[in-house]
C-alpha cells in the first residue's frame, strides 16, 4: 500500500526536520561566534538532504498509487495525504543546488546580522541582504511557475497555506481606515490618566523566576520544553521538545516578560497538536496565521486583560520586592492593567502596543512584496522604510537602520512572505476570544483566578485538536463560527481602550 510507505517516508523527514530545528535553535542561542561558518555549511548539507529525501524518484509513483487508494482512506488519513502532496508539490519545484545556496545565503545573513544591528551598520549588511532577496526571488520563480501562482503569493503560501495577498490587502486596507482614528482617540483617552511607572534595575535571575513561574501555571509542559535567551524571541523545536526563547533588559521587567508569555502561546500550540498524528504532515499546526493567533491571543487576549493583571499583581510585587517596596503604586492591579494596556507609536515591532502593531505589519508587507517583485532594491530599505514609518506611525527612522530595517531577523533568516501573518493572527486571536467567551461559562473570572483550563479546553477542541485537518479558511470558520475579517478584532480594540461595550 503506497500510503503506508509514505506515512513511513513522512517520519523519516519528520526525524531530519527535528534535528535541523534543534540546530537552528542552538544556532541562535548557545553557538559560539567562530562556529558560524562551519555551521551555515552544515545547515545547508542538512537541508539539502531534506529536500532530497522530499523529491526522491520513487515519490512519485507512490503518490499516483496513493491516489487510487484515497477513496478507502478515513479523513484524517486523506487530510494528511493531501498535506503530503501539498509539501511534495513544493519541494519538487525547487532544484536541490538552489535550496543550499538560499540556505547559505541565509545562515551567513542571519550571523552578520547580529552583530551588524547592534552597529547599525547598513553597509556592511547590504550585500548580505541583497544575495538573501536574490536568493529568494529565484526560489519564489520556481515556485510560481510550477503552482500557477504571482511572485509574493507563491512564498506567503508557504507561511499560510492558502492565503493570497488580495486578500489580504482587503483586510489592511480596512485596518488602514480605522486603525489612525482608533489610535488617536486613545492617544487621547489616555493622556488624561496617570500610570505610574515601576523603577528598576529588575535582576535577570528574578525576571527568569517569574517568566518560569508563569509559564509553569498558565500550562507550559516543561517535560517537553525549555526557556532560552536569544537576540529576537522565538518559539522553535518540535513539539516533543520545544524551544522557547526571550531577551532581558533590566530596566523594564516587561519586554521580557510579554516576550516570554506570547511565545508560551505558540509552545502550547505546538505541545498540543493531536498526538496520534505527529511526525505527519497532517499532526503539524495550521500554519503561520494560526500560529501567530495562539501567541497573541494568551498574550494579548489574556494576558493583558484587566483580569489577568488581577491574577499576576501579587505574583509580580513577590517577583520584584526591591522595586514594588520603592513604587507600590506601580504594583497596584489597576496600574499595571493600564502598563500592559498603553498605546505609543514606537519603532520596535515586537515591542509594540497591540493597537499600532498592525501599522508595523504593513509596512513590512508593502516592502517584502515590492523586494520578491523587484520594485524595490535592497539598498533602497532604509528610505522607503522611513517614508512608510512617517506614513503609517509619524516617525522618523532616518540613519536608524536597528531601530528600523534592521531591526527584525526575519529577512536576514529569508522568511520572506512571514510578516503578513502576524496581523493576520490577531484577527484570528480576536474572532476565537469572542467565540470562548460565547462559549465558555465566565471566562474573565478564570482568567482573573489564573485558570486557563476552561479556554484551553475550548482551544483543543475547536483549534489545537485539529492539527492540520482542515485548511485554514476552514479551520477559522470551524473554530469562530465565521469566515476572518477584521469585525472582532475592531470591537475588542473600542472595548479595551475605549470603554465600549
């Protein structure tokens, strides 16, 4: 039977997979800076043996034999033949040489940057940048051609399987129209009131305490996970051994903090995809859109709900007594509700209120997909960068380059068509809260106690359970009730910040 021999085939890539994201984990957190080199070289080998195994001769006639079969195949079983042949569709496109020059290209890239960004330095980084996008082009060539799809929509499709950047633009567009009123009416609103701000230093080893301590009781697995440092936080590994990571500064307890709770969303996503079916195509998450829903919607739904700051305040004044004894107001429940809650148009991203993170997304989609298109030159980021800052946010970030271009990590690693989906999983974070607040008898006050049982029961059956059954679209309406669009995401922000019911 030629589906059997390709559930067999799929483990064997799983197991490959597993390694390479255990070695890109440690390339980014505990890899010396003289073994870059050598392990861009092994990442490439590595990945060029992936792509090999995943376009081997035989794959083809066991998929056509497959075919036959599908119609005695139950439906989990046909899900995952269709994610097999999605994945074989793909990598069939791509020529093994281009996949290791891209994934050089990328590993030198992602090193340089490193160091790079803390020296602001662009011009040193520009032909790095510049040999990822060339890269990238020829890579999203060969899959245009063989998916019948444009330039940008044929890499996004990796990231969000399905998605197409019309659509998309549909959904920024409206965003675009509400989000610069939205913002200066709470820009407004919260001039008026007086947030007291906690004084530090805040020791990394008490803010590593609490991120623990958190992770632990909002339902982290630690027999299957760990928390990390790393320049840009992330969430990697398998879902056997995931990795998560932050970055500390011990002036603001709460960088680190958010970092390490929005990334504890993907982990319990990962943690728990149905079991029956890892190490298949079909046990895997819902990609990236998905993803990014389930990180913001603990980080930004929860966690930055005046219940949560119910839950949290004594656990925070406990964390940090050297600091709540020399600013108790600050440690007040109300106090560090309205903390977690300001609107500032900055230049940081992933540092960034949920209500201007948004304008962060579409700049970076603009300019990814005038780059893959070449309507845009690497060197011609930082100005077009600043235009849409001004444009979008009122900043400046002329001459800035690591506050600006520089800042995230995901062109220098090529995650080319990646942005979109952050926005993209807010709407999704907003549509499935409402749904577990319809569903889900007081929500808010578990929340307020710290019990995230009743939504994670919600989330498994409606969402983390369904792994990669159904596509997107579908698992959106399976989960909410309603296609995506923009309607809950808007209500949750006039509700928050404006005090609408």
């Amino acid at each position: 039977m030629s589906y059997a021999e390709l559930v067999r085939h799929h483990k064997k890539l799983a197991q490959l997979e597993h390694l390479e994201a255990i070695a890109g984990w440690d390339e980014a957190t505990m890899m010396p800076e003289g073994g870059g080199e050598a392990r861009a070289e092994a990442m490439a080998t590595l990945r060029g043996m992936l792509h090999e195994q995943s376009t081997l001769p035989a794959l083809g006639d066991w998929y056509a034999r497959a075919d036959a079969e599908a119609g005695s195949l139950g439906a989990w079983d046909a899900a995952n033949l269709r994610e097999m042949k999605r994945g074989y569709v793909r990598a069939t496109a791509l020529p093994q040489e281009l996949v290791e020059a891209s994934s050089r290209a990328e590993s030198r890239s992602e090193q340089a940057w490193r160091k790079l960004r803390k020296d602001n330095d662009w011009a040193s980084f520009v032909p790095l940048q510049t040999e990822v996008f060339a890269r990238k082009r020829e890579v999203a060539q060969a899959l245009s051609e063989r998916l019948g799809l444009g330039l940008y929509d044929a890499l996004l499709d990796g990231y969000e399987p399905g998605g197409r950047s019309a659509d998309i633009a549909v959904l920024f567009a409206r965003l675009g129209e509400v989000l610069p009123g939205i913002i200066q009416t709470v820009l407004e609103k919260q001039r008026s009131e007086t947030v007291v701000t906690p004084v530090g230093p805040f020791p990394v080893d008490q803010q590593r305490a609490l991120g623990l301590d958190l992770m632990k009781r909002l339902g982290f697995d630690f027999r299957r996970g760990r928390l990390d440092v790393s320049h840009h936080p992330f969430c990697g590994g398998v879902p056997e051994d995931v990795r998560i990571t932050t970055r500390f500064d011990e002036s603001d307890f709460a960088k680190a903090l958010m970092g390490v709770l929005h990334e504890t969303g993907h982990a319990k996503y990962e943690q728990h995809l149905p079991r029956a079916h890892l190490g298949q195509p079909v046990g895997r998450a819902r990609g990236m859109s998905t993803h990014e829903s389930q990180s913001l919607l603990l980080e930004m739904q929860v966690c930055r709900s005046a219940e949560f700051a119910t839950f949290s305040a004594p656990l925070l004044r406990a964390a940090f007594p050297a600091a709540a004894a020399r600013t108790p107001d600050a440690f007040t429940e109300r106090n560090l509700h309205l903390l977690a809650t300001r609107v500032v148009p900055g230049y940081i991203r992933v540092d960034a209120d949920e209500v201007t993170y948004p304008c962060h997304v579409v700049l970076r989609f603009e300019l990814e997909k005038a780059l893959v298109e070449s309507k845009l030159e690497v060197k011609d980021i930082p100005e077009a960068w600043d235009a849409g800052m001004k444009r979008l946010l009122g900043l400046s970030t002329s001459g800035n380059f690591k506050d600006g271009c520089m800042q995230d990590v995901h062109w220098p690693a090529g995650l080319i068509g990646y942005f979109p989906t952050y926005t993209l999983g807010a709407l999704t974070a907003a549509q499935l809260f409402q749904a577990a607040e319809a569903n889900v008898v007081d929500l808010r006050g578990s929340i307020a106690k710290g019990d995230l049982a009743p939504l994670d029961a919600f989330l498994d059956a409606r969402l983390w359970g369904e792994g990669s059954r159904l596509g997107t679209a579908e698992l959106v309406v399976h989960a909410t009730g309603k296609p995506l669009g923009t309607e809950a995401f808007e209500r949750h922000l006039a509700r928050r910040y404006l005090g609408a019911a």
